[in-house]
C-alpha cells in the first residue's frame, strides 16, 4: 500500500512504502540521500550505497523503509516534509531512466525555450513547470465555476465548419471526405446560437488560428473559454458579467494556487472588486495626458497604450485589470452591436491585464434583418452563415458574451515571458512537438 | 429587473417583468393564452387579444404583468408553476419570428432525424433536445469531479499531431503551413505522457475519426473523456478506478436530473457498486450456456454477444454495466500491456453499458524496451513517436487508463436510436450543420 509524500509528515516511526522518481541523488561515501518525487511532493531518503546501486536521476521506484523526524539542526524548511526522511530498507526499480541531457535537480530549469520543447516529456516534470500547469487546471475550474454561478449552461459546440467564419486572421482547411471544411478560429458563432437556446452558455475548446508569423503571444493551437448570454437589458449588464467572471476566476486561482505562485516567485495579481472602465477615447486622452504621444486619432488601441493604460490602473486604481470600451465599429467582428447612440462606435470592450489584451467581446446585433445588412455590407455572403442565421430568423434575444485564451491568461497571471510555457505541447508555425525540418514537408 | 419563470411562484400578487420566447399561443376570443419559455421553464400567460397583437410563437418578449393564483381546477400539475398565471399588462417584443416549418409546440418534436438536424438552431429549443444536453453538461461534470476525487490533474493536451498515432479508424488530415498534420483520434498518447508528469491526469476534448460509413453510434467530430493513472500496483486496480469512476458519473448525473429523465420518458440505470467482471472467454462461454450460439473461439465479443451479455448482468446482477477483461494482445493497441502470466491477452477491457460498449482501456507498457519491441513488431517507425517515447526513456511508471465519448454516453444513459441526437451540430461523413450537395465538392 502506497503511502503519499505529504503524508509522510504524520508517519514518524511507521514502516511504509513510497514511490516516485528519483529527483536528485548526493553521494556522501557510507551513505547516499535520494529526494524522491510524487505528484504530492519531495521526499529525502537516506540508504546505503550497497542498497542504492546503481539507481540514477529519473529512475521509477517504491522503497519501503522507516519515517523518522529529523533532528532539529537538520530540518530543511524548504520543503514541506523537511522535518522527516524516511530510512530505506528495501528498493523496488519499476523503471529505469536513460542518462538527463541536462541537469534537472535545480530550482530553476536553466535551458533555452527549443531545448525546453525538444524534451517536453521530460522537462515538464520540473517542479516549476508542473506549477504553470497546476494553475491552469485552476483557472480553467475557476472559470466554470464562475460561469455556473451566473447560470450558465456548459456546451460542446463542433470544431469543424463549413465555412471560414470569422475572417481576419488565417484558418486552417482539412480535408473533409473530398469537401472543404475548416477548423474553427473560435466558437463565438456556435455560442450565439446556443445562446439562443439555453439562454446563457459557457464553453472550453480547442481554438485554431493559422498564426503566420512567431511571436511570443500567439499559438496555432490554444484553448478558449468562453461565455455567451442572453437577455442583457444593456452593455452595462455585460461588462457586470464580464468583470464578475474574470475576477472570481483570478482570486479563486490565486487563493487555491498560493504554493505555485509562491514557488514561481509571482506577486498576486490586484483584482479590485470595481474594475476601471475607459471608452477607449478617453484612454487614448488619458495616455496623451501622461505621455504626451498622441495617438487620439488613431482606430484603436497600440500595444504600448495598452501597457500606458494598465499602469494608469494600477497607479490610480490599485487594478491589475482595466477594461476599454466603444471601440470603432469597422474594427469589430460583424456581429459586434453599434452603438445606438453613435453607429460609428460598438458596444465592444478589450479586458487589460498587467499590459495586454486578454479578453474581448460585445453585445451582439440580434435583430435579423439587421445583421443581414451588415453582412452584406462587409461582403460576406449569408448562405455561407445558414444555420447561424437560422437562431436569429426565429426570434434571438438581446446578447452577449466575452472569451479568454487559456494560455494566454496563463501567462499573464504568472508573468512568462512566452506563451509557449503556458501550453504543454506548444504548436506554432515552426513546430508540432519537434521543429519542422525541410524534409517533414 | 426580469424575473425568472421558476420564481414566479413565489410572487404571487406581485407585479413583475418575465422574459423569453412564446412557446405557444391559444386564441379563445376575448382571451388569449401564451405559454412562455425561459431556461426555468414555462408560464401561463392571460393577456387581452388587443395586446397580444400579432405576436407568434418564437417571437421573444418581455411581459410586465401581476402574478395570481390560479383556481384550484384549473391548476395544471405536469408544469412546475401550474398553480400561477401572469396576468399580463404591458408587451416589449424584443424580437420578431418568421413562420415556424413545423410545430413545436407538442411535448414530442415529432420530425424526422433530417429534418431535426438541417433546422438544428431551432429544433435544439423544443424542451426535451434541451434536455438531452443539460444531462450531457452534468455528465461532463460529474466525471471531472469523480476523476478529481481519484487524485486527476486537468490536462489540454493538443489535438494537432505531427503523425497518425493509432491506425485502424481513418484520420483527418490538414493542411499545416505546407507540412503534413492529423486531427487526434484521441488523447492517448498525450494523456500517457502527462501521466509521467503529473501521475494521475484526466482531459475532455475532441477527437476526431473519419469513419467512412453512417452508423447509429458514430460522429466523425466527438467530445472524449479520458483518465489515465500511474503507481497502480496491478490491473484490478485499474479497473477499480475506472468503475468507482464511471459509477459515480453516472448515479451523480441521474441524481441531478431526474426532472430530465423524467421528461424523455428513462428510467434510472441500475448501477450498482460491484460492476460484474468477466474475462472474453468467460463471457462467451456464459453466451454459449444461454444462447447455444457459440463464439467461444472469436477473437472479440461480437455486437449480439455485448447486448447478451449485458442482459446476463441485469438478470444476476441487476446491473446495466458489466466490465469484459482479457482481450486478445493482437486485437488492441501496441500500448495495451501483454497479460506477463499469457502474452496471449492483454491486461485490457471494455466496460458495457445497456448492450454497447462505452468505455474501453488498459494498462499500459511502461518498460520503454518492450514497447520499443512491440512498435517495431507491428510495423510502427519509433521515430514517428519520438516526444511519446520520450516519456519512456526517462522513467515512466506502471500505469494505465480509460475513456469514453461524452455522445455514446449521453445516447446511452438516454435511452436515444441515434447518437446525433446527442451532439449539438453533429458532424457526420454527410453532414456539417447541412447535408453536403455534390456542388459543395
């Protein structure tokens, strides 16, 4: 029977077995220390060189032996059993490890990001790198969670369609039994619909966007959650939904992942329970005010406003979040809403966090004829958008919604500095787990 | 400020505003009857012929009106707020219908499966398709939640591959920058990997398998839920976690919707906490005792002798789930673990639900020279699996896995003739939201 590390603590004088990987191995002549690693942790384990053999870094084992309490010059407080060991009294090798390219003992991983993705089933066992990933899983809980409580019904919309949708950014074609299809660039059509049918929705799904170039914050492949809902009496009521949703996400990451954050050296994000709202005409005024650049005029936010903008937050507001509005209505997505007041202008938001976009959205155009006419100004053809055409010729309520990248969200909560760390098998331009050779073509 | 239908009943002589589509109309002169449709359900709506206008059925409103009691006779029990009515007193239609093609105003949507899936954006509205995908949204869920309480860590792992993984089914092929890639037939490998990163891993995603003919329990595009662990000290512990999982998925999601079960008309499935195991050759021998139909020496259970021997396990064992082990080696994958006492069979099973199979799995080879061996045995290139293999050089403990497709599941805990009917926009070799025309080529 399988004893935990973590568990280890309350054991002291107990014969158990543990199992796990060899994290580090430090010969002292008549004696040798393993920590030995599980998904609950590090474990120091004292044992013979006769016993130790020839057991090496990444080796697989169960080792029975005795927990005992360290003495107290000895304790290591760095770790969370570093109060005990246990003394081992018999190995069991359940398999065996090749000799590490590099070493994986340290704190830190200190490898280039193409050898960190080259040995990716290795390297993402670093503690370091199981902590990007342990957040994740949180973030991604979180946000269902939040969704849940604003009534929202979870759905599993397709991943291929008929047609390119969304246009702008490239879409990637697959053969589909001879016919054209494409693999969507986001599920923002699907969630419309169903938000026709369960009134509120919220959705996690593979999203592909043929990024034609490498940047640190685009990935061909990432995940999207998003939230879509229906008889909002306003913008207000979905920017309250919006906010909601991202905020109880962050602080529920932040508070079930302390231990993560902690050993990935990353600050608390600053989630106010009122986030700063801008049309973006008065950011761009209030960047000019700061900076004296002007970019008044211009159709939209640059990155370096952005980042102009989050510091404003952060300074007056004590937010790590500022959310933009009212972006110019030829920027948008069709099915952005104008402004009633003002065409010219969208009921369309970006969310801001620590510099960078990490989720937009908008109230929706739910009359029919009208998004009809905008499709056919914008040239897009509505045979080719039937079925998402469908919900709205039978009566589509006032709607809305916002989206998030994963990854992105990832990234930005623990400040990497590429979004490749925050996706477990990164697909880009240049690679699917390895790097594309000439040959592979 | 909208009240939610299912509210009502606790307002009664208040005045309030309640939102949603017109299910039905019932003219009676000076009085016209609508029943209105929110995601809680539907109310009785008295309004006067004047202000009912000419407002349809799918036309989307909000009403102000004064909730009363209804007369003890008139109360009607098959709606949950039978005993009220809104007495109506102001009308905003927030969107107008076109003329519905069929009727969906009766309990039963009485249209053919065609039919049914070309107006999908309306047919998903009638109250028992939305019931079919609010079980499926528990579903998923509760299997979260039962791998969570086995120790998962959430994984998103890609399902964009650099080669063809498992064989047998066809894959998708796309068009990635020029070099060739494949849609996932399913997270296999990734989950094995991650299962050497984190121990135990659980993942909800899309798979996708071109499966060249139309059947009833086949989808080209389907959500798959997938365990795998790792420390596991023999297969009966696996299949102890597969069971404990998919027992408690099940129960949890009859739990919370028996309102659903109880619209479409199924019973509760009878599950119990042995699920009756059995070895292929035991299973067909007990066909063979009650059957005379003999296929003792058949390589694999064959589609009759799963729905006869789930018969066997209700009659018994009073129990709709019954697990086969032991499978022959060179029937399943390369990963699937050779039983050490009988290279012959594989440490593998498949779990039977109400005469179908809905989930199938196995330990695993972990020592990273047998399954070298085998690869090159059956005629895979190990160099076409070098990040997968990675993972075995380096240490990878014993373990192994499940999984099930949320579709087949939905079908079957539902009682439905046809998985489409459990898939949103099914995609299908003839279908992606509309039946492909030859000019669609």
């Amino acid at each position: 029977m399988r004893t935990l590390i973590i568990d280890t603590l309350t054991k002291i004088g107990e014969k158990i077995t543990v199992s796990g990987w060899i994290n580090t191995r430090r010969d002292h002549g008549k004696i040798v220390f393993f920590d030995l690693r599980d998904r609950t942790g590090l474990l120091q384990i004292v044992i013979g060189p006769a016993l130790a053999g020839g057991i090496r870094v990444e080796d697989v084992v169960s080792i029975v032996g005795t927990v005992s309490a360290r003495p107290e010059k000895l304790i290591n407080p760095k770790l969370a059993t570093g109060s005990v060991e246990l003394q081992a009294e018999a190995v069991t090798i359940l398999s065996k490890s090749a000799e590490l390219p590099f070493d994986m003992g340290q704190p830190q991983l200190e490898v280039e990001l193409p050898t960190l993705l080259d040995n990716r089933s290795l390297t993402l066992r670093h503690p370091t790198s199981r902590a990007i990933f342990t957040v994740q899983a949180e973030l991604a809980e979180a946000f269902r969670q939040s969704a849940r409580s604003i009534g929202c019904t979870e759905i599993f919309p397709p991943t291929i369609s008929a047609s390119a949708t969304e246009g702008g950014t490239e879409v990637l074609p697959i053969d589909y039994f001879g016919h054209s299809a494409f693999l969507v660039q986001s599920p923002q059509l699907y969630k419309q619909m169903l938000a026709g049918v369960f009134e509120r929705v919220f959705v996690v799904t593979h999203i592909y966007r043929a990024e034609p170039s490498v940047t640190t914050r685009h990935l061909v492949e990432s995940i999207q959650l998003d939230c879509e809902i229906s008889f909002i009496d306003n913008f207000s009521d979905l920017l309250d939904a919006m906010e909601t949703v991202y905020c109880q996400t962050i602080k529920q990451t932040q508070e079930k992942c302390t231990q993560q954050l902690e050993l990935l050296g990353v600050a608390q994000s600053l989630v106010t329970n009122k986030v700063p709202r801008l049309r973006m005409r008065e950011a761009q005024q209030i960047i000019f005010e700061r900076t004296k650049v002007d970019h008044r005029t211009e159709p939209d936010l640059m990155p370096e406003d952005e980042r102009e903008i989050c510091l404003w937050a952060k300074e007056l507001h004590q937010s790590d979040l500022v959310t933009i509005t009212h972006f110019p209505t030829k920027k948008r997505a069709f099915y952005s809403l104008p402004d009633p007041e003002n065409p010219e202008v969208s009921l369309s938001y970006d969310l801001l966090y620590k510099g960078l976009e990490i989720s937009s959205g908008a109230q929706r155009v739910h009359n029919y004829q009208q998004l009809l006419d905008i499709m056919t100004s914008r040239g897009l053809n509505p045979d080719n958008f039937a079925m998402y055409l469908q919900s709205f010729k039978y009566g589509m309520p006032p709607h809305g919604g916002f989206s998030f990248g994963l990854e992105r969200a990832t990234m930005k909560l623990l400040d990497l500095d590429n979004i490749r760390k925050a996706s477990l098998y990164p697909r880009d331009l240049e690679r699917v787990d390895f790097r594309f050779s000439d040959s592979s073509k």
